[in-house]
C-alpha cells in the first residue's frame, strides 16, 4: 500500500500527492495548508493484539511504517531504536521505568496520568522533537543537504528542538527567545548547551517580537532559499505523527483486549497533541472520549461548545500560569476541520481565508457542526484558581506533583469523563519546570531530575539582539551551515 500526503487547501482537480520525505523538511504546503495522509491507514483489533508485548521503539517502528513508506525497514528500525533509548527518557520520577518511554501511573481505578515528560527537557515536546532530530539527519545526509532550522520560542518548544538537533550533522539551529522574559530554569536550559550546531537568540523585546522576525526572515523567500531556512513547527506532519504512538501504546498498556474503549484529556494549546488522539481514533484505535483542556486562552473550548472558531488578537490572549498554552489561534486544528468538514480544501479554504483577514467562522447550524458528536470529543476549560487547587488535591491525595499544565488537563479530565470509561490525563510536563506556581499551590519546591539540579549555574551562550530583523538575518548570515 502506498502512503502519499495531500494539503487541506488543495482544490484543484488533480491534487497534489507527496511522499513523507518530500513533506519531512517542508512546513507548510504551498497554498498554506497542512498536509495529511490521503487517507488514515487503519489499525485492526488483532494487529493491536499483536502489539501488545513491544517495546516503545518497535511499536513506534511499526506504526511509522504506516505512514512512510520511503524510507527502507531497516533503516527507520534503527531511527526508532535510536530515538526511543531508556538513556533518552531517564528523567522521571521512577529512573527504573525509563524503558517503558511513556509509563501510565495508575492514581485509584479508572483515572491514571500518562508520563510524556521524561525526556530531556521534561516536556512532551521531547516526544515528537527526538524523532524528528533522527530523521531530519538522515534525510538531509541521505539528499546530501543541509538545514538552518529557525524558531521562536517561549519556553518550552525551544529548549525541546535544541536539544533534539544538538549535535546533528548538517543542521544548525537558531533559536529566538524574548530577552529577560523566560525563567531562569528555562534559559539554563537552552543557553547551557554549548554544541557548537546551537544558536541562542535573546531578542531584546516579547515572543511576539522573536515571532514577528521568524515570520518575516521566512517571507523573504531569496533569504529562504539561499541559507536553506526550515522550521520544526507543530504544524509538521511527522510530529504528529510520532505523537500517535503514545496514544497507542498508553491504550496497550490500559487495557488488556482491544475492545475496551478508553479516554485521554489533553491540555491543548496548538491543537498538535490532540490532534494525534484524533488521527489514532481515526484509524481505528479505541478511543472512547478525546477531552480538550484549555487555560483561560480557551478559543478551542469555544469551538467545541458552540462551534464558533474566533481566534483572539495577541491583546486578546492572557499570559497565565501554564504558559504553554496561552495561544491565540491552534494552528493544527486545520486538520480536525478538514476531516470534519468530509475532507473538502474547497471549505478549508473559504474558512480559512475569513480566517486570514483576522475574522472567525461559524458552524452551529451547519452539517459538519452536527456530526461533530461523532469525533468524540468533550472540552472544558481550567483557570489559575482551578490549577491551585488541582495541584493540591493530587497532592493531597495520591501524593504525586503536577505541572499546571497537566493540572489543567486533569481538572477538565474530572468534569468531562463518562462513568466507566477509564482516563489517562497526558502529563505534559514535569512540575519542576513551572516551579513557581507548584510553589504557590502546596508551599514546596518539586523535585528536579539530577540532570538538571545547578543548571542555572553552568556557563551560557547567549547572542543579544535588538528585535530586528536585519540584525538577525546577519547573524544567521555569519553562522549558517553551508
Ligand atoms: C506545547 C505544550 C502544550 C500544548 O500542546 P499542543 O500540542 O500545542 O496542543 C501543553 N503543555 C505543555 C507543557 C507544552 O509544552
């Protein structure tokens, strides 16, 4: 069976198919939109049966497999086994079951966390990022080419690529974080590394400011082409891709025959991690209830409740205690669209061109609004207060510290479940990344993984930058990878 990608927008007659190395490096499509598999590959009960007994990285193997079909057995066998490695994932809570990658910890009956954090830099982003790291360098040394990787980040996507690309052949990095706006934990991290393939900019304004000179260095297209500028942006298919084995092998682990049906609560921010669940539900994976948890940034809970998509204006959009999620338009949920609206680019493309001109679209009263019942999704929304108080009862109760991020999650997890379906809250990151606010919940410092304690201390490399974007593009200019 060939597998071969399409993009959201594409109306034309005869569509435009890709394979999945043509789309690796490539962000978005050509027209703008996202590329997706022409159709899902599916999962049967007696493959998923069969899977039961494998590890994370062969899992993951077989489950790529479904979605490339150019690149040889053997070797995306070896990219798996590299990525997912007991040594990678080493930072949870119980350093013993680093090889199950992503263990579930099962808090009473029926409500359990899935860990995604135990990667290097204690975040889900890890998940997906490793993945792509391996295959960017093997594609690039494959086509005997080279990639200056550009971002801006905020806190948790940055650190994520750096270390997933450190060290890479022919690839350097050069990552874009708002001077003076990050903790001192979160700049460790990226600044620390000293790779000489790594590239810290501190631009001296807000992330929007790093944002704004992103977009506008890739918009200069001869600059694009001349320094070979790409992106490891959520919207790329393969990290959506390597985020639906998690959902798969937490299923295997939760269940013992591949009837029963299971939930998953998400805290969403770009609508990537969710829209993973949604694709493995896709293809067949029993998942009973996808659970969207939003912050008090809660455009995607809007849409599921009313079916009005209104992505918010940067004054719009509050900067909260789980900052990985305050966006103000969920750049994956194009995907969703497209398979709720029966795959057609043509509405993709009316929608999103309102869209585009900074307005908003409807769909209460609209087919596509009433089949949405059929997705299986439910959402809610979490403020600071209810992460408090969320933090402290899992506290208070089983023991165990969450990030505000997971807390959002589980709160939503709460309300939203079905009796009797069991749910997993994905953790999204580890408590010690937003320390402050665990702090502010239960009066105590979380534990740090050992990797970690004193990292504030060790030498950084940092280039200080004016937000401008022939500053940076001279910069780059100077240390580009040829
Ligand atoms: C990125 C991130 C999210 C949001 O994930 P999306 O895929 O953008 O929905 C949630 N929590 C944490 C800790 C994150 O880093």
């Amino acid at each position: 069976m060939t597998m071969r990608y399409i993009s959201t927008r594409d109306a034309s007659s005869k569509p435009s198919k890709k394979t999945f190395t043509e789309i690796l490096l490539g962000g978005l499509a050509p027209d703008g939109g996202l590329y997706l598999p022409e159709s899902y590959p599916r999962l049967s009960p007696d493959e998923l049966n069969r899977w039961r007994s494998l590890s994370y990285a062969d899992l993951a193997f077989e489950l790529l497999s479904k979605f490339i079909d150019d690149i040889p057995a053997e070797d995306l066998r070896a990219l798996t086994r590299k990525t997912y490695t007991s040594a990678v994932y080493c930072n949870g809570r119980d350093p013993d079951r680093a090889a199950e990658i992503t263990p579930v910890r099962w808090l009473e009956p029926g409500l359990g966390l899935l860990e995604l954090s135990n990667g290097p830099t204690l975040a889900f982003k890890d998940m997906a990022m490793q993945l792509l790291g391996h295959l960017f360098e093997y594609a690039l040394a494959k086509r005997g080419e080279t990639l200056n990787i550009l971002g801006a980040t905020s806190g948790d996507t940055g650190p994520a690529a750096e270390y997933a690309m450190r060290g890479k052949r022919g690839i350097r990095v050069f990552m874009l974080s708002p001077y003076g706006r990050m903790s001192a934990f979160q700049r460790a991290q990226m600044y620390s590394l000293q790779d000489n393939n790594i590239f810290n900019i501190a631009v001296r304004g807000m992330f929007d400011d790093a944002q704004d000179i992103v977009k506008a260095v890739s918009n200069d297209c001869a600059f694009k082409s001349r320094h070979r500028i790409g992106a490891v942006n959520s919207i790329n298919w393969a990290r959506v891709a390597a985020q639906v084995i998690y959902y798969v092998k937490a299923y295997l682990a939760a269940t013992r025959s591949s009837d029963e049906q299971i939930a998953f609560a998400v805290p969403s921010g770009n609508f990537g991690n969710i829209c993973a669940g949604h694709v493995a539900r896709m293809m067949g994976l029993p998942i009973g209830q996808l659970i969207l948890a939003t912050n008090e940034n809660d455009v995607l809970d809007e849409f599921f409740r009313t079916g009005i998509y209104r992505p918010r204006g940067t004054s719009e959009t509050f900067t909260t205690s789980s900052p990985s999620m305050d966006i103000s338009k969920a750049s994956n949920f194009e995907r969703f669209v497209f398979d709720l609206a029966g795959r057609d680019p043509a509405v993709i493309c009316r929608l999103w061109a309102e869209i585009n001109r900074g307005g908003s679209f409807d769909l209460s009263g609209t087919p596509y609004f009433a089949r949405l019942p059929r997705f299986a999704f439910a959402s809610g929304r979490s403020l600071h207060a209810d992460r408090l108080s969320t933090i402290r009862h899992v506290y208070e109760k089983y023991g165990l510290m969450i990030d505000t991020h997971t807390a959002d999650g589980f709160k939503v997890a709460l309300e939203r479940r079905t009796p009797e379906m069991p749910v997993l809250t994905l953790e999204t990151a580890l408590p010690a990344k937003f320390e402050e606010t665990v702090v502010e919940a239960i009066g105590k410092l979380p534990e740090r993984p050992r990797a970690m304690r004193g990292i504030e201390r060790l030498p950084q490399r940092v280039e200080v930058l004016d937000a401008d974007v022939q500053a940076v593009k001279c910069f780059i200019e100077r240390h580009a990878v040829d």
